[in-house]
C-alpha cells in the first residue's frame, strides 16, 4: 500500500465540497500540529473528529471550560466527560448534596 500524504489544500478542496473524510483528515494535522485554534474552527465547521480530538485533550489536562465549550459547539461526549469529571471530583471531596 502507498502512503500518500495529500496536501492541505486539496484536503480543504475536498472538506468545503463536503467530504467529510478530508475534513477528519485536516482535524489530524491540526492535532499534530498542536494548532487548537484550527481544531476549533473545524469543530465549528461540524467536524465530529475535531471535537473527539478537543474533548481528548480538555479531558487529560482537566478544562472544564473548555469542555463545556466544545459541547456547546455540538459535539455532546465533551457534556458527558463534563458531567463525569464534575460528578467524580464531587465525589472525591465527599460533597453531599442538600436534601432541603
């Protein structure tokens, strides 16, 4: 099998004519690149894998910001880690919660 690296504009051709699979492909490089600014805006362009990269990343450092951030731009398992991390540091800390 070839290995083939396509260049960044023809990925970004391919993306804007809706390919989703160019689109998954420019998340990876952004990732490389450690480019979060991109990652985010192709999160914003609906790039799934760009918010799976995001959440990954928030979730090892503990952003709870920018969790919320990234379910808020619609990829919902950034909400769910959001909700786990939040639930296991209550839990931690051995918070109850007030029966009123």
């Amino acid at each position: 099998m070839t290995n083939m690296n396509f260049d960044r504009e023809t990925l970004r051709d391919l993306a804007d004519e809706g390919n989703e699979t160019a689109l998954d492909r420019l998340a990876d490089i952004a990732d490389a690149a450690d480019d979060l600014e991109e990652l985010s805006e192709l999160l914003d362009e609906g790039c799934m894998h760009a918010g799976f990269l995001l959440t990954r990343r928030a979730v090892a450092t503990g952003d709870l910001r920018s969790l919320q951030r990234i379910s808020d731009a619609g990829y919902d398992e950034a909400g769910n880690e959001l909700d786990r991390l939040l639930k296991a540091s209550a839990e931690g800390k051995g918070t109850e919660h007030p029966t009123g």
